[in-house]
C-alpha cells in the first residue's frame, strides 16, 4: 500500500494570511504515461462528509475559490490556501489514486489564530 | 447533479453483519462511474473499503476483502454493503462516493451514517 502522510497535524493561522500543508507519498503517484499525479484534496467541515478541492494535484473542482491551490509532484505535494477565511476553517486530506487500496493522509486540522 | 444517501440500521452486534444501501439519484448508475465506500471512526481518518462498477465488477481492500461485498442494483439505482462478522473497531461513520474509476479521485458523497458495533 502507499502510505500517505501529511504535516502537520494541525495549525493555526490568521485570518487573510496563508496556510501551507504538506502531503508525502511513499512511493510516486506520478504516472509517467500521462504525466498526471494521482493526488487529491478534500476538505472536511464539522459535521460534513468530505469535499473534494483538487484533483490531479493541482486542478480545482469546479466551484472551489481560487484562494486553494494544489502543487507538486512525484511523493511530495502541497495545499495551499492563499488568504485563510473564516469558512476555511476544517481538516484537509489528502488522496492518492495512483494504485489500489486508495489511502488518505491522516488529516490536518486548520484553525483560527 | 449526483447525490448519494446511506441507509441501514444504526446498530449492529459484535459478530454479525453489517449491511448499508446507498440510494443515487440525479445519475443512474449503469450509465458510468464507480460507487464505493469510505469510512471514518470517531475522530479519525479516512479509510477505503472498496468500490463497484454497473457491471458487478468490485475493488476492496485487502486489509478488509474476507469481510467485504459490495454490489450493485441497477433496476433500484443503488448499491450496497455488507461487512460480516464486525467488532467494536468496525465502529465508524460509513459514506458512499462515487468516482469516474476504480482508482480515481472521489466527486460526490453522500452525508455519512455511523454505525455502532456493540452488543
């Protein structure tokens, strides 16, 4: 399986100001075929089933603000929220798709400084 | 716009089998895409079980496929699981998703019902 890990854990940011967080695969989720990385980012709100942020690494799901943005490649990946607003506050996860069983990272929890 | 709901009873007792629909609407599901299932233990991370496509063709873990089915309906447009002889750490919220493959990035999900192992 690859495993997925994520940091950190948690952190706490102040509102308009960046939030960065890191995701490593053990293994690379880039398939040198299509040049595509197999990598995505949900976002789970209290209450709320996951949703999904980007996939491919780097490509938003329609709908989402322009302020999450996905970069990297290979095993090692970041999620960015440009300017942390109120609404951002959850726990992120990341996914790789690149071979079975799926795996998520363990999740990082972003809160309000 | 897909939507997906779980249904099934909330409670289920150590050893026996755990059994959950989900219904699709806004889709039908013989026209594309994989269903499958994910859940989470209080207050932990995420965890694949597996996913099927319109034809029967199923996906599972390893770490659960001697426990796992999951199939699929078409003619009701839902899909289901059942996982057998459950212990308290099978204790979890369960959500269904769909997505375009078996190994694909995950668009809808439903909202998620947990279910309690206890006796």
């Amino acid at each position: 399986d690859i495993v997925v890990t994520q940091s950190p854990d948690s952190l706490a940011v102040s509102l308009g100001e960046r939030a960065t967080i890191n995701c490593k695969s053990s293994q690379s989720v880039l398939y040198n075929s299509n040049n595509k990385n197999y990598l995505a980012w949900y976002q789970q709100k209290p209450g709320q089933p996951p949703k999904l942020l980007i996939y491919w690494a780097s490509i938003r799901e329609s709908g989402v603000p322009d302020r999450f943005s996905g970069s990297g490649s290979g095993t090692d990946f970041t999620l960015t929220i440009s300017s942390l607003q109120a609404e951002d506050v959850a726990v992120y996860y990341c996914q790789q798709y690149y071979s079975s069983p799926l795996t998520f990272g363990g999740g990082t929890k972003v809160e309000i400084k | 716009q897909v939507q997906l709901q779980e249904s099934g009873p909330g409670l289920v007792k150590p050893s026996e089998t755990l059994s959950l629909t989900c219904a699709v609407s806004g889709y039908s599901i013989s026209s594309g895409y994989y269903w499958g299932w994910i859940r989470q233990p209080p207050g932990k991370g995420l965890e694949w079980i597996g996913s099927i496509y319109h034809s029967g063709s199923t996906y599972y873990n390893p770490s659960l496929k001697s426990r796992v089915t999951i199939s699929v309906d078409t003619s009701k447009n839902e899909f289901s699981l059942n996982l057998s002889s459950v212990t308290a750490s099978d204790t979890a919220l369960y959500y269904c998703a769909s997505g375009r493959g078996p190994e694909y990035h995950l668009d809808y999900w439903g909202q998620g019902m947990l279910v309690t192992v206890s006796p």
